[in-house]
C-alpha cells in the first residue's frame, strides 16, 4: 500500500461544505503518506475538490437567496462571479480546517473540474459514444422540480407521505360485455389526465375484447390492454411512471404530460396550473363529484426527496444520455476477482464485488449550473446532433450553426472521469502515478466502481492500485457538533480520533495525555509491542485499526523512558 508513488481520498466536497467523514478520509490518508516519508518513500497526497454537482449548487443559491437574489435577478455573469467567489472562499474555509489538523495538503490543486479532469470526462463521454455504450434514450427519471434536473439515485432521500388509496369506477365502452365494471385503485389522482390506457392482467375478460374505459375527470376513451406482470387492473401514466412507460411503448400509445418540469399540472383541462398536490385534492374533489369514487382508505405513499433541496422529486418521461453502466461495472468486477488490486481492510473487496452490475443503465445527463458541460451540440438548421469533446461551430452535415445542447455531465461520471485523469489520461499513461485511494464504505459503489469500470474501458486499466475504506459511524450525530468538536478539540486529540473512525474522543483524548505525562510506574514492553503493532497496521494500509491499537495502549499509561520514542513513532497520526 504504501508503496503508491501517491495516496489520494475520493473527491471531496470542499465547496458544498465537509462533513466529518469527508475529513476523516483526509486526515487518515494523510497519515498513510507521513508514515510513507517516515520509511523513506517520496508519497504525494492528493485531495481532489468535488465540483459542479447539485448539492454545491444548491448552498451557493441557498446563499444567494440569504440576500434576496436568485440566478435571474443578478445576471449570468455576475452569478458566475458570485460563484467563483463564493468556491474561493469554502476552499479557503476548508484549507484552515486541513492546516489545523496537520494535513499536508494544497486545497484545490486537483479537482474534478479542473482543465484536465473536464477534457477525460468530455473524453470519456465522447468515447463511449463512439463505442456505443452511451445512447440517448427517452425514460422516466426522478426530477427535481425545484432543482429542475434528473437527480441520481444516490441523491434521493426515501420518505413517506400520508395519502388516500382511491378505487374508482371505470365506465366501460364498445360491444363487449357492458355489465363488466372496472374498479382501479391508486392515490395519485391528479395524473388521471395522462393516463393513455388502462391495463389488466393476461386473461381478464376484458383484455382485447373490444372494449374501450372512459378515465375520469379526462372524459377520454382509451384502450383496454393486458400487462402479464400485473395483478389487478392499473392505469397507464408513461409521461410519469416508469412501467407505463413500457406498456405505452409496447402498445404504440403516444404519452401525455402531466406535470412540467416545475411540477405544475400543463395538461389542458380543470387541473390546469395547479401545483401537484393542489391538483391532487382538486382532482380527488372532481372525482367525488362525477360519483366516481367507490372506496377510499388511508394510506402511506413512498416517495423520493431531493437530497440537496428535500422536494419530492417528480417521474418525468425525457430525453437523456445512458451509460450502459452494468456490462462495465461487471467487466470491472471480473478485473478485480483475477488482478491485483488490493483492498484493506481485505473484506472490503467482496463488499465492493457485490456492488458491481446492480444498475444497469446510468443516466449521465443533467442541468447542474456550473457542472460539466456535455460534449453535445445540436445544429440550429438541421437539428443534427454533433457528439465532440472540442466541437467546431458549424454542423458537419449543412454547415448550420451548432450550439450547446445545454445540459450537463453527471458529477458522478465527472468524479469518476477525475480518476482517470490523475493516471494521465488521455494523453498518457503515467507509470509512476500509481495511486492507493482512501474512501468511505459508501464510496465503494458511488466512486470507485464507476472509476474502475471507466478505467478498464478506456484505458485498458485499472485507474488505482489499492484501496483503502476507513470506517467512519456516520454524519448524522456528529453534523450537529461539528462546530464544538472543531472548536474545542486539542487538533492531536481530533486527529487522532479521526484516523480511528471513531467521534468518541475520549481514548484519542487518554492517548494524548498519556504521551504528554509519562508515567514512571508504566511497563516498557507493553508501550512498545502495541506500538509495533499500530505501525505493521498503518504499513499494512489500515489506518483506522492503527490509530485504535495505538490509542488503547499508550491510554493505558505511558513509560517515562519510552516516551520520546513513542511520540515520534505515533507521529505520522498525530500529525506535528
Ligand atoms: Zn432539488
Ligand atoms: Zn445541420
């Protein structure tokens, strides 16, 4: 492990802000590199700045709005000037907390947006282009209708909502047989407008037998048609849901949208302009009215929130860019079961086996203010679509003018892209650039397979050489004390907790003290076998058993003789 000419963590988000995990990361690769310079070895460490993704967006207008402005009331050019102002000043903010812990790091010196990591990530994009791995496709993704773009699955929040189940009567129409009632339950009402046919399960008696089904509040007839996945009869919604969207397909019928990108009913008729759940009651009052309601019950809604904004992310049918992410992640996968790529602690590796090929399609796209641009231009005459990481200006077909697609490359893709930059690609690979990687457990599936699966594609290599997951309990507690820690702790004391995984500063806090007032009476060989055994843990790439073997033995006393000794041994985790 430490042998890696260099130790980098995952991107950061120095500018939405550091939460302390994000920290820990640092502080422990940090303390890879010092024992790396202690052996003799020439160890760079990098910490790469996350950018161009929604949540960096959503904190800096989160402090537009503090003073009353948003994107349109101060101009593209002066929001473009607030932004890199606001980045200068969160990097800044970040560098003070890395100097305070001893890490010997330039913030900003590597970053996902940085000239080289934009130009692998519009590389990449454009390859996998070429190579038919990345097609436009029109899907149903969750989107944001405050943030007003696709949101990543990894982005989305589950929450539950209270809501009503409603089963409405379906008027049936045509030469069948008209006593035949349909009865469809379902809670979101307000879609009724949108609903292009209704489905029922393989052999009802009411599939294909020339029957239409008048929907409620729309008043239209649409057809009958039978979906062998389903239980009980449904209505088709492909402007907003996903396995309608199939059906729709399947059976030729052209969607219909209900909700705009801002969530707001667009469908010509009496929901029109009603926010979503307005509609809802609206149309839940409509239908009581027509007498159409036969049963209503209480129920819970499952529904996705917006991780940077929290608002519930709306099904919308669009256009997108898809990675075929699963024939990637698995050839990755494959790569790593026969290489050599090491992962400490070992059980990490068969974690991260079991990520691989769980999603099959990745939607790449998305409209982030200051993200990556898409390597996409669309030619004003002809409509042609131009896929080029330095695109001419006029189309190669009529010689029209090409312009900007406008959306944006995923932060993930672009993050992932960045790993592939650090071994200098595309212009070559750099042999001396082996990088170990020290990540969160999380950042198995979201980082590192999507850099390892890119890397095996493009650069017919794996982008690192080890990887090294460093434990940490989670953000949710410790965010709310983030100040106080900062603040208060001894930076020893918090660094060496930190480079445990743990947010219990009380045997980081013991070790100190006990380095600090040796101790006559304290036995010698038990101070240097547990020191012994915390340095083959760090050398071995385990910074967080080091830092825990470390802190319980010298806690429990150091001796007076060893104690300058063990200082300087325990030195690349306490920093200086
Ligand atoms: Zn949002
Ligand atoms: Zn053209």
């Amino acid at each position: 492990m430490l042998e890696a000419r260099r130790i980098a963590t995952r991107p950061l988000p120095v500018v939405r802000g550091l939460r302390f995990g994000d920290v820990a990361v640092a502080v422990a690769a940090d303390a890879l590199v010092r024992r790396a310079w202690a052996l003799g070895r020439n160890t760079e460490l990098v910490v790469p700045a996350a950018g161009g993704d929604l949540g960096t967006q959503f904190v800096f207008e989160r402090e537009l709005a503090k003073e009353g402005h948003d994107r349109s009331s101060v101009g593209d050019d002066e929001y473009e000037a607030r932004a890199a102002a606001f980045a200068a000043d969160r990097m800044a903010a970040a560098a003070e907390v890395f100097a305070r812990l001893g890490v010997t790091v330039d913030v900003g010196a590597a970053s996902t947006v940085a000239d080289d990591a934009v130009a692998a990530a519009r590389t990449a994009f454009v390859t996998l282009y070429e190579q038919g791995m990345v097609e436009q496709l029109d899907r149903v993704v969750a989107t944001c209708p405050r943030c007003r773009t696709p949101v990543d699955g990894a982005d989305v929040v589950e929450a539950e909502h209270e809501a009503e189940l409603v089963t409405v009567r379906v008027e049936t129409t045509g030469e069948g047989d008209e006593d035949e009632a349909l009865e469809v339950v379902l809670a979101e009402v307000e879609l009724l407008p949108g609903v292009v046919a209704v489905a029922v399960p393989d052999g009802h008696p009411l599939a294909g037998a020339g029957v239409g089904a008048v929907v409620p509040i729309a008043g239209r007839e649409v057809p009958i048609v039978a979906d062998p996945l389903r239980a009980t009869p449904g209505f088709v919604v492909p402007a907003h849901d996903a396995e309608g969207h199939a059906i729709a397909q399947a059976n030729g019928l052209s969607p219909i949208q209900v909700l705009d990108d801002d969530g707001v009913v667009c469908v010509d008729g009496p929901l029109v302009n009603l926010g979503r759940y307005a509609a809802r009651q609206a149309a839940r009052d409509l239908l009581a009215a027509e007498g159409a309601i036969v049963a209503s019950e209480a129920t819970v809604e499952q529904v996705g929130r917006c991780a940077c904004c929290g608002t519930v992310l709306v099904p919308q049918l669009g256009r997108h860019w898809f990675l075929r992410s699963g024939d990637l992640e698995v050839a990755a996968a494959d790569a790593v079961r026969h290489g050599d790529l090491v992962f400490q602690p070992p059980d990490a590796r068969d974690a991260f086996l079991a990520t691989a090929g769980i999603r099959r399609e990745w939607c790449v796209s998305s409209r982030v203010e200051g993200g990556v641009s898409m390597p996409v231009a669309v030619c004003l005459d002809c409509g042609k679509l131009t896929v080029d990481a330095t695109p001419s200006p006029s189309c190669g077909k009529c010689m029209g003018v090409l312009v900007g697609e406008g959306s944006s490359l995923d932060a993930r893709f672009v993050a992932a892209a960045w790993a592939l930059a650090n071994a200098g690609w595309p212009r070559e690979r750099d042999p001396s650039a082996d990088t170990v990687v020290v990540v969160g457990e999380d950042d198995l599936a979201g980082w590192v397979l999507p850099s390892l699966a890119l890397g095996l594609r493009l650069t017919a290599a794996l982008p690192f050489a080890g990887v090294v997951v460093h434990p940490w309990p989670g953000d949710a507690d410790v965010s709310a004390r983030e100040a106080d820690l900062f603040l208060d702790a001894d930076p020893r004391v918090l660094r060496f907790a930190l480079v445990a995984g743990t947010d219990d500063l009380d045997a980081a806090a013991a070790a100190v003290a006990a380095l600090d007032s040796p101790s006559a009476s304290a036995s010698s060989d038990d101070g240097d076998d547990a020191v012994a055994a915390g340095l083959a843990a760090l050398d071995d790439g385990a910074p967080g058993l080091a830092a825990t073997l470390l802190a319980s033995a010298l806690g429990a006393g150091v001796p007076a003789a060893a104690a300058d000794r063990l200082r300087a041994l325990v030195l690349p985790i306490l920093g200086d």
